[in-house]
C-alpha cells in the first residue's frame, strides 16, 4: 500500500465498493461513503488525501460537499467523477478547486493515475 | 467516407399553391379595376345615349309633325287655288265664250303660265267635249264623260278634285272641274303630276325616309321612294291639318289627312338618318371606355404587380423564418433531450465498465491453469471496456448539447480560426490537404463563447478533410457579415453532398460516415452556433464541394438565444 488515504464517495452502493476493491487491486486503499453526509462524517473523523466525489447525490449533493471541504479541509485533494455534471458544474467546481474533473464513464488506469497525481506521488 | 449532418430547412410545400392564390388575388383586383372602370363608364354612357336617343327621336317627331302640316296646308291651298281658278274661269266667261276652241286655248294660255295645268276641256252636260285645248286632242276627241267618276260628281256637287287616275290619256293624273251654278256645263283641268309631286319631293325627310299621299282606298296619289304603303295609321282618327306622328323602331311616321280625308299624306324618316352622329358619339363613347379600362389595367397591373411580388416576398421571408424558428426549437429540443439521456447513460455506464474491468482485474490473479480459456474471459472483458469507451464518446458528444455561452469574451475571429485550423494541419498535410486564407482585415471583435466556436470551427475543418479525403485544398475566409457581426467561410474541394444529405446535415446522429461515429458533430455545432445568436449554413460550391458558412453577431454574449438551459 501506497498510504495515500483515499475517500470515494457515490450514492452507487455497488459500483462504488466494487471500485474500491478494483483500486485496492492497484495498490489504493480507500474507504467508501454513499451520500453526503457520509462523507462530510468521514472527513471530519480523518481527513482523506484524495476524495473521488459523485456530484448527483441524494441529501447534500457533491457539489455543497466540495463547497465545505474546499473551505474547512483546503489541504483535501479533489477529483470529481460524476455522469450528469454540465458545463456550469464544471466550472462552479473548478472555481471552488477541483484538482481534476472527470466524466464517467472513466477508465480505471486513468483514475489511478489521477488520484496519484493529486496525492503528489506520482 | 463523408459525413454532415443537420438541416437548415426544407422547401416549404405548397408553394405552387401559394403561387396559384397570389395571381388569382392579382387577377381579382384587376377584375375589380375593370369592372369599377367599366360599370359606371357604362352606365353613364348608357344612359346617355337612351336620352339623346329618346329625345332626338321626340324633337325629329316634331320637325316631321310639322313638317307634315305645312306641307299638307301647300297641297291643299294648291288643290284650293286650281279650284278657284277654275271657278273663276267659269263665271267670267261663260259656256259660250269658252265652248269656242279657240277662246278656251287662249284662256288656257292665259292661266297655265306656270305650267301647272297639263290641259283644259268644258264638257257639256251630256258627258261630250265641247272644247279642248292640251297636247291630248287626239286621244280625246269624241269621248264622252258621262259616266266618269269625276263628271258624275261636279254635276252634284259644283266641284270635284279626283284620285289620280289613268282615263282615256293613259297616263296618271289629276283631274280638278267646277260646274256652273246650273250644272249646265264643267271646266275641266288636269293637274301636272310632276308639279304636284314636287309638293312633296322637296319635303326633307332624309336619304332613307320617304313622303307620299295614299287614297283612303290604299291607292298612291304619288311615287313612294320606298314602295311600300305601309304607315300604320288608319283613316278616321286623323284631324284636318293637324299631324298624327308615331314611331317604330326604324322609323317615324306623320300623317295627316287630305282632301276632306279621302286622301293622306304620309311622311316617314329613318331613324338612323336623324341619329347618325349620335351613333358616332356612341361609338367613340365605347372607343374611349375601351381606352380607359386598357390604360387602367395597365396601370393597376404597374401598381399591383410590385404590390403583390413585395407581398409574397414577404410572405415568403415570413414563412422562412418561421420555418428557421421551428428548426432551431427542434434542435434545443433535441439537443436537450439528448444531454439529458447522456447524462441518465453515464453512471450505467461506468458501473458496466468498472464491473467489466474487475473481471480483468479478477483474472489477473488467478493462476494460469486453474481457470480454463482465460485468455477468452479476458478479450470479452477487453471487448466490453472497448464499447463502454465507444459508448462514452456518444454520451460526451451528446453531452456538448449543454451549456453555452459561459466565458464569453472579446474574440478575434481570424485569430480562432487561424487557430483551430493549426490543431488539425498536421491531419491536412499527412492527406496533402492545404488551406488556403483570405481573412478580412480590420474585423470587428465578437463577443462570444472563445471555446465553444473553436469546437464548431474544428468539427467545419475536420468534416472538409474527411469529405476531401485525399489531395485538395480548404479555402478559409472571413468578412464583415450583412448588418453587423461577421462571418467565417470553409470551402471544401471535396466532392459536395446530395441534396438530400445537405438537407439533413445539422440533424443529431445523422452520418455518412461508416463506422461508431455518433453523428453529433454539425448537429451540436448547429446548436452552438445559434445560441450564440449566429447562423451556420451549408451550400454547395460552384466547383463542386460543400461550403459552410458562420454568421456571428457582433454582441452574440448579449443574445437572447444565448441564455443558459438549465439542466
């Protein structure tokens, strides 16, 4: 392991633990949170290097939660990974400070790639 | 192979029809025209000439009424005066004086110098000549008159003036006798027929009319230039001296009666002899009413002609607009429709891929042998990452369906275009593609999404190279547009498209080319351009090939079609 501290965070229960598993295959461990408060938890509890958030989330969506990390955990990376953002959400998210903005379906070799990127060991 | 996409808009249908309704309201108007030209022309002309006709026939019945009168008055004064002459003759000389041939002759002589009378007898009272003197002394000598018409009625009544006759002279006359108070004798004279028909020959009734006297036993006393005794009056109605005037539709007639009604004199004129100038004034009448419904249609078709092209071009830009605004509804329509689909697909699809690639990953740890026909599990799982990332070039295309109009900025057209054409000159040269410029110098800036237009630009030149394939040129320009704003040209030398290909070249997933491409390329171009408030177009080039023509306003930022969807 890496020891980069991951957080992925998508309401897709399925996809987002078969990711994780998939990541892990790669060397990433990362832990998973399936809406927005999950998440917000998770960075509070330890705050991750590299988030992967999903901007369409039930309850507080992606956006509000990068909206929070950005102003209370600046240091958190963050890659966003959503299938419905328009070009509005991508430009409120790169104004907020997105690291990366991703549009699914994103194969998982660039992913890794990214999130490696973000943490700085790459 | 080629492909383009999209279509500006369609030949509006029914454009003959249309063509049939504006000529028929051109032909009704002038119908209208003619007709207000026409109908009180008409009318008034009409009218007219029924006036002038009825009162030109009623003034020339009255000049022939009077006409008729005088001349009825001429003849009898002359009957009257051939009377009293006779009369005359009788009591100054006596039986004896003038029984003697020689004395009558000289009598006759005396009274006969204007030729009136054709001879002179005095008959006894037994019906014999006692004397004659005339050119007919052969013919007569020896008759007796004791059973003429004429011998019989002076006996009884003094005098007579008989119808015209022919008696033993065989020739037509008149004969006019008075008797001695003692019925003892009778002078008799015999009117010249030429003298009396002179009385009415020189009446003026025209060329075509015509002046006679008729017997009330339908005998003419005199020649009738027409024949024909065909006035339709009867004999007991008409007054002494006083004319009975009526007409038909040729002609008017005047009659009034003669010697004590035995006789009467008959006058009849043409119609159309008096009316001839009235004629000519009807038919320059109806010459000028021709003249003026010509010269107003003429100048109806000058004025209507204009009135009518302005109308349908109207009409027609009208139509074409909306046929435009249909369009470029349809396209956000669609365009929306497809983001939204896009974005619905994206998660499916990342969960397939990422599903997909576990299997991959899966496999990696397994130790060869232990799971048969690896290598196969493997290619499917490839295979299925393939299509989801073939899958995901749609979804993204449809994806550019969003938003436009973020980071707008002052932009310089040349330099875009210069720009995205650099992108793609490599892909042009390797197909020994060459572009050539014209730019418009002095451009104004356009105030419009830098990132978005580059995206059309690129997707116009990429389409131009794939459509020349190989070898051939790229003909780039821009210029001031019509109004403000400007315009950017791309002019393939490819080998141009069908009409039905242009006609559907903006249209969402509509291509030529074979092979996974989506067919968003013009379509997403299509919708860019005009939320920017611009225009894009495709025509085909004079020498062959296809040329897509921009149109930007110059404040496309502040255009209403530039306003964001939300999503």
């Amino acid at each position: 392991m890496e020891g980069i501290r991951l957080l992925l965070v998508d309401d897709e229960e399925e996809f987002v633990r078969a990711l994780a598993e998939r990541l892990r295959l790669r060397d990433l461990e990362g832990r998973t949170a399936l809406d927005g408060r999950q998440a917000l938890e998770f960075v509070a509890g330890e705050a991750p290097d590299v988030m992967i958030l999903d901007l369409n989330m039930p309850g507080i969506d992606g956006m509000e939660v990068l909206r929070r990390v950005r102003r209370d955990y600046p240091a958190v990376r963050v890659i966003i990974h959503t299938g419905h953002g328009n070009d509005l959400d991508e430009a409120e998210a790169w104004r907020l400070g997105v690291f990366d903005y991703l549009k699914k379906p994103v194969d998982i070799d660039y992913l890794v790639e990214r999130i490696r990127a973000a943490s700085g060991s790459d | 192979m080629k492909m383009y996409s999209g279509t500006i808009r369609k030949a509006p249908e029914g454009s003959k029809l249309r063509d049939l309704y504006y000529s028929r309201q051109k032909r009704l108007f002038l119908l209208v025209v003619a007709l207000a030209l026409v109908v009180p022309l008409a009318g008034i002309s009409l009218f007219s000439y029924n006036y002038y006709k009825s009162s030109w026939i009623e003034s020339t019945s009255a000049e022939l009424s009077s006409l008729a009168e005088s001349r009825s008055q001429i003849i009898e004064l002359f009957l009257a005066d051939q009377e009293d002459a006779l009369a005359g003759i009788v009591e100054l000389y006596g039986v004896d004086y003038l029984s003697d041939q020689a004395s009558l002759s000289q009598v006759f002589t005396a009274v006969n110098q204007s030729g009136v009378i054709t001879d002179m007898s005095v008959v006894g009272v037994d019906g014999r000549h006692l004397a004659y003197a005339g050119p007919f002394t052969e013919e007569l000598s020896g008759r007796n008159y004791a059973d003429a018409d004429w011998f019989q009625s002076v006996m009884a009544d003094g005098t007579h003036v008989s119808d015209i006759f022919t008696g033993f002279r065989g020739t037509p006359h008149i004969v006019v006798a008075v008797a001695d108070p003692e019925r003892t004798w009778a002078l008799r004279a015999t009117v010249n027929s030429d003298f009396f028909n002179s009385l009415l020959t020189s009446a003026d009734v025209g060329p075509g009319g015509d002046a006679y006297i008729i017997s009330w036993t339908g005998e003419l006393q005199t020649p009738s230039r027409l024949g024909a005794a065909d006035a339709p009056f009867t004999f007991d109605a008409a007054t002494p001296g006083a004319a009975e005037v009526l007409h038909d539709e040729r002609f008017i007639y005047a009659a009034t009666p003669l010697k004590g009604g035995d006789w009467m004199l008959v006058l009849k004129t043409d119609i159309d002899d008096s009316l001839g100038g009235l004629y000519r004034a009807r038919n320059q009448v109806i010459g000028f009413i021709v003249l003026a419904v010509a010269l107003g249609l003429v100048a109806a078709t000058m004025i209507i002609s204009p009135m009518v092209n302005r109308l349908r071009e109207a009409d027609r830009r009208r139509m074409e607009l909306n046929d435009r605004m249909r369009e470029a509804e349809k396209m956000a329509l669609v365009g929306r429709l497809a983001a939204s689909v896009a974005h619905e697909i994206n998660n499916p699809l990342q969960i397939i891929e990422n599903q997909a690639g576990w299997i991959g990953d899966l496999l990696d740890d397994e130790s060869e042998g232990k799971v048969s026909d690896v290598t196969e599990y493997r290619d499917a799982s490839d295979k299925i990452r393939a299509h989801v990332r073939r899958a995901r070039e749609i979804t993204h295309g449809l994806l550019g369906f969003s938003s436009v109009g973020e980071g707008l900025a002052s932009t310089d057209i040349n330099n875009l275009v210069s720009e995205s054409a650099s992108f793609l000159e490599n892909e042009a040269k390797n197909s020994r593609i060459a572009f050539k410029w014209d730019l418009g110098e002095g451009l104004p800036p356009v105030e419009t999404d830098r990132a978005r237009l580059q995206q059309v630009f690129l997707n116009i030149i990429n389409n131009a190279i794939d459509a020349i394939g190989r070898d051939g040129a790229i003909s780039i320009s821009t210029r001031p547009a019509d109004g403000s704003g400007v315009l950017a040209e791309f002019a393939d030398s490819g080998p141009g498209m069908p009409e039905e290909v242009r006609a559907s070249v903006f249209e969402p997933f509509f291509s030529t080319k074979e092979g996974g491409n989506a067919g968003l390329g013009l379509s997403i171009s299509y919708d860019i351009v005009r939320r920017l408030g611009g225009d894009i177009r495709v025509s085909s080039a004079p020498g062959g090939g296809s040329v897509f023509t921009v149109t930007l306003p110059s404040d496309a930022g502040k255009s209403k079609n530039n306003t964001r969807e939300e999503r």
